[in-house]
C-alpha cells in the first residue's frame, strides 16, 4: 500500500480454493480449502512476509472447507464449513489454532451447522453471521461465542438472509 502497487510473493505449496485466512504476529495463515482437482484440504500453512516464504504448520482435525476463520487473542479460530471427516456435510464444530504450541482444539459447536458464512470479533466474543445450514437454506442467524465460558448464544439476526460474504469487527 505504501508503494501503491502489487508485487507477486512466493506460492504456497498447494493452489487452494473454498479456504479461510487470517493474520497472527504478521503471518497470514491459509486453512484448509480445496485444492485444484476440489478435493477438500487439511492442511495449513503460514506466510513470512519478511522472508517470502510459506511453511506448513499443524494440519487441522478434519477437512474443512466453506469455513470462516477469525484471530482472536493470538489464536485463529475456525467455524464451521464442510468437514469431510464427520460425513461430508456442513457442521457447527469450532476449532482453535494456538500458533504457539502449533496445536488445534476443538470447543463448543455453534447451535447451527453452517457453510459460506462470515465471522467476526466483536466485543471479545466471536460471532458467526448467515450462511447456508445443513439443509441448504440460506439463513439470516447470528450466534455470538463467549471464550471464556466456551459457550454460543442466539443473538439479533440480520434483516436479510446472506451467503459467501465477510463480515469485519470494528
């Protein structure tokens, strides 16, 4: 931004599609996704922006994705998508990525399975917006997630169902 123009970096070591990033201590990290030939992808991996460089870090529990992925209190968390190793169907699992310990965990799921939706920290809380559910209805809904006692929460839904879109916390 600061020259105004773009530059090509290096590649990551798969072409991915359908995937989530977000941004830890300056690393972008891409998650899951599909790869070239749509199978689905369980693997992670971090850009060093300072060395050009992508490095694969801890691969997720299951394939995912269609997912939304935020970071939050130096940790990436991952909502929901599809996850083919419970079915190939959506899910409303959420996981969590400590960088530090390069290690993922499972916590609460979310009250609604869903794909193609945005998230966004808000507050301290994360929150999940719309997307499609299990049934493959578009949906309006929003859950908000409490870290602290590992626990979701109806909240106000949005006035119009929405799908494959991002979602920012100011």
């Amino acid at each position: 931004p600061l020259l105004g123009a773009w530059a090509e970096v290096a590649s990551m070591s798969v072409a991915r599609s359908q995937h989530a990033a977000a941004v830890i201590d300056g690393k972008i990290y891409a998650i899951g996704g599909e790869d070239a030939d749509g199978d689905d992808l369980v693997t992670v991996e971090a850009y060093d922006l300072q060395a050009d460089s992508w490095q694969q870090v801890a691969s997720m529990p299951h394939t995912r994705s269609k997912h939304a992925a935020i970071s939050m209190g130096g940790k990436i968390w991952v909502s929901g998508g599809v996850e083919n190793g419970r079915g190939g169907g959506s899910t409303n699992t959420l996981i969590v990525f400590d960088p530090q310990a390069n290690t993922w965990t499972e916590l609460a799921g979310m009250g609604t399975s869903r794909i193609d939706h945005a998230s966004a920290v808000i507050g301290g809380k994360l929150y999940v917006f719309g997307g499609y559910d299990s049934d493959g209805l578009r949906m309006a809904s929003v859950e908000a997630y409490d870290p602290t006692s590992n626990t979701w929460a109806q909240v106000s839904d949005l006035t119009t169902a929405r799908d494959a879109f991002v979602a920012v916390g100011i």
